[in-house]
C-alpha cells in the first residue's frame, strides 16, 4: 500500500506527495519549502480517520505525525509504528558512489557462515518474520531485484532495438555488468561479479570460497529448477544458471525455515521464479544455502510481482516492444513525484508510462493511489503518454500504443 502526504492551502486546494518524493528526494528539499507555511498535511493512509501531519525542523527537516495520532496509521504506511521520519531513514542499503559503482549494505549473515547454531537468518526480507531487517540494510531478495531490473534496462536501452533479450542475455548482461559494479563494501575489494557462482561445474564454488578465505560465502543468482524435503529441517532446492552452453544444474542444502520464509515473501504463486542467496561449503561438493531469496519472472526475465505483471509483460515481450521497468528513482523525472510506474514504453512516439491495476475494488486505500495516479500521470503530456489496464475489472489487456516511425 502507498501512502500520501496530502498539503490542504488556505483556499482548500489540495496536492498529493509520495513520502518518498518528499522527504527522501533531495534530503527533504519539499520540507524545507513547506516549512512555516500555513499549509495542513495529512496521511491517507487511513480514508476513515486523516491523519494529521506536522513538519518540524532540528538539523534537517522532518515529517512528525500529531500527538495522539500515531495509532491511527495503517499497517503498510511507512508511519505505522513510527512518530516520524526524516531524509535519513530513506536509505536504503543500495548507494551510488562518485565512480557511479554501487555499494551495498547487507545483514553479515546473509553473505557470512553464521558460527552460532539455532539462529536464523533474517536476511530475506519477509514480512513474516520474528526478526526485521536492520535499518538501512538491503535484504537479500531486493538486491537481485535490483540487479536484474537494472540489467533489463540498461539491455533495453542499448540493445533492445537490436535483439530483443532472452533469460540467458539478461544474466549474461547482469554478470558483465551489474555484478562487476556492485561491491561490498566501501573499500571495493569484493565486487558481487568475483564472488559470485557464473555456471560451469559445482567446483567454481570451492575456487571462490578457498580464495576468499570463508570471509564471506558465494553469491548465486539461478533460475528456480525444483526443491525437494530432506527431513524435518533440511531440503534440497536445484537452480540453473541460464546460459546457451553446458548444463549449469546445481544443488544446495537450505534450512526449511529459510526456504519457506522465502516463499512466503514471494507474492506470485505461479510460473518461472529464480532464487538468490549466498552459500558456504559443507562437505566434499556440498554446499549450504546461507540465506535465500525467491522473485518472479516472466521468460525473459523480466521481474514481476502479480500474476497481472506477468501477463501483461509476456505480451508485452511476445510483441517485443521496448518497455523498461525504470524501478531506480535515479531515472526517474521529478515531475513523476516519486511514483513508480510499472513501466515505460520508450518506442512510442513520446515516452509511455505504463500502470496495472490489480487490487480488489474494496480496497479503499489502494484505490485512492490508482485514482490519484490516473490524474497525474495523465496531466504528464506533452511529455509523456498513458497507458493502464484496469484488471481488477476483469478487463482484457488494452491495445498497447503504437510505436513510432522511425523514418
């Protein structure tokens, strides 16, 4: 669920701001603007009770909620829980540096043998479990989600109009480039590309782990294949690593917890889905799965999050039309107010933001984000067209608009 900030000036017109636009974009420069105004602010998180907002200022700027209030946010608001938030708390684990290289922040458990029996790893992300994510730190899943939705772009952009991308291309894109960029840590002595298994036989793990020295386990990114129950805590799960050469089947160890912690923070029940993580040496060939992560993809590779994504961007690849997923705000125009659109058809005459609808019509929150993103991203022109698809009405997929003559 996305919540707004909604600004009430003193002729009651009113603007709507993602959070993220206005207090993590440009260390809270909105803030700053606002401040001292005789604006009122609100959350729409909860369309039965508003609540009321407050901007207060100590070194930097700051959303507070008003006193009393703090119970009336919903779960899923980024204010559940939370009296206030500043620029700060919008980093996210992923940073770019000067060189344009990527440094991540991970939990130490979810890419070093945890020495402590009995404990699990809360790397994966899920809502679900006993233990969160520590501030700031990036879970496992999120960063393959980045790195594939970053390699899917950045293929679309340069080569798209060329040959169109196949679940080998977007690997091979992601492993040359991506992972050859992304490090972690701030020193950049481990990039994600050095320690990460690249197909081949199982041995390449043992070359990688003896020459790290066990300070920290081999990164994998393979297309789901199967799992099977070991006993009561272990399983076995086999990935592929997508290539046009050899076979690059492999099997790991992984815990029934992590698996189905896994699983359950995967939203898409059906179809291909590639799994994540990063694994250590047990024995002779044998290798455990430290922490793991499971996304959804189409055959192409592109990722998705609903079985509507999935449909849509099948056609959307059948008819080999050049879309980019534009996830990384960095791309993203101010005019988009923090909004992130499913998607961005760049073979149109002007650039098309896509959206899918998918929610259930009773759900008031989520429908009062569809209604208030059909206004702004419709008022885009002349610089961008829109494109949506209402599926929660049981619509069929729009034609998609047409793509421009290049002549």
């Amino acid at each position: 669920m996305l919540s707004f900030l909604k600004v009430v000036n003193k002729n009651y017109e009113e603007k709507f701001y993602t959070y993220e636009y206005a207090v993590g974009m440009n260390n809270g420069a909105l803030l700053e603007v606002l401040y001292g105004t005789k604006n009122k602010y609100y959350c729409t998180c909860n369309p039965n009770h508003p609540v009321e907002m407050a901007i207060g200022h100590k070194k930097n700027y700051y959303l507070q909620t008003f006193p009393g209030q703090k119970n009336n946010h919903m779960e899923g608001c980024i204010f559940y829980g939370n009296s206030s938030i500043k620029p700060n708390d919008y980093r996210t684990g992923w940073n770019e540096d000067e060189d344009g290289d990527i440094i991540v922040e991970l939990e130490s458990s979810t890419y070093k043998e945890n020495k402590q029996e009995g404990t699990t790893s809360a790397s994966t992300g899920s809502t679900t479990e006993s233990k969160a994510i520590k501030k700031h730190k990036l879970p496992i899943r999120e960063l393959a989600k980045k790195l594939l939705l970053n390699a899917w772009d950045q293929y679309i952009h340069n080569e798209g109009h060329k040959k169109y991308p196949t679940l080998p291309i977007i690997f091979k894109q992601l492993v040359d480039y991506q992972a050859s960029k992304t490090y972690l840590n701030k020193k950049k002595t481990v990039s994600l590309k050095s320690i990460m298994y690249k197909g081949g036989k199982v041995g390449s793990i043992y070359h990688i782990l003896d020459k790290m020295k066990e300070k920290t386990g081999v990164f994998f990114l393979l297309e789901y294949v199967s799992h099977e129950k070991i006993n009561e805590d272990l399983s076995r799960i086999t990935g592929r690593f997508p290539s046009e050469k050899a076979d690059n089947t492999v099997t790991f160890t992984v815990k029934n917890k992590e698996l189905e912690s896994a699983q359950l923070s995967n939203r898409v029940s059906n179809g291909p889905t590639v799994i994540t993580g990063f694994v250590s040496q047990k024995g002779f060939q044998q290798y455990h799965i430290m922490s793991l992560g499971i996304l959804s993809i189409n055959t192409y590779g592109v990722v998705v999050e609903s079985s509507y994504e999935r449909e849509l961007y099948d056609r959307i690849c059948q008819e080999k039309r050049l879309v980019k997923r534009t996830y990384d705000q960095k791309y993203h125009p101010h005019s988009w107010l923090g909004l992130k659109p499913d998607g961005l058809f760049i073979d149109t005459e002007i650039p098309t933001i896509i959206e899918v609808f998918g929610m259930s019509e009773n759900m008031d929150s989520y429908h009062t984000e569809r209604d208030f993103k059909l206004k702004h991203f419709s008022s885009l022109e002349p610089n961008y067209s829109f494109w949506h698809w209402d599926a929660y009405k049981g619509d069929t997929i729009p034609k998609f608009p047409p793509i421009k003559n290049y002549n």
